[in-house]
C-alpha cells in the first residue's frame, strides 16, 4: 500500500475533491503523522475473520443460483450476504 495522503487517516475532503491534511502537513508525500485509515485496515477482513476460498467459492455458488433460479424473476432481491454466511458457517460445523 502506498503511506500517503489518499491512504491516511488524517486526510479530509474539501468540496472540490482538494485532499488536505487535517495535521497541518503540506506535502502530499509520506509524513510522520501518517496513520492508515480504518476502511484500508480492514479491507478484505469482515469482522477479523480473513475469508477462505471455501467460502467465496460458496457465496458464489448461491450467487449463482439464485440468479438462475424462477423465484429470483420474481422475488427480485437477494438474500443478505449475512444470512448466506451464517449458513456457510452452519454447514461447516455439520461436517466436523
């Protein structure tokens, strides 16, 4: 990951889309004060829980036939990935 403004915590958005340091740092290089913004540390980790293949590979699956399923034409929504992953975990613990 790049340790610059885009990735800082400390960075904030003007109206316009200007990037400026809300610690006063003029540079838009790597500084000091640089701390890693919260959504960056935990991208890809839901909950401290890294995802397995298994489970995207799951996910997909349900994706899959959900979009292929007659009840999804009709229903028109998706299930929340929530209740998908509370399943998948339901699963596991039935095959230990």
């Amino acid at each position: 990951m790049k340790r610059c403004c885009a990735s800082c915590k400390y960075k904030e958005i003007l109206g316009n889309g200007e990037r400026i340091c809300t610690v006063g740092c003029e540079s838009h290089e790597t500084c000091r004060h640089w701390r890693m913004r919260e959504e960056l540390r935990n991208a890809g980790n839901p909950f401290g829980t890294i995802k397995t293949k298994e489970y995207l590979h799951y996910v997909l699956d349900v994706r899959d036939r959900e979009m292929n399923s007659s009840c999804f034409v009709n229903r028109g929504a998706l299930r929340d990935i929530s209740e998908i992953r509370k399943e998948y975990k339901h699963s596991i613990n039935l095959k230990f």
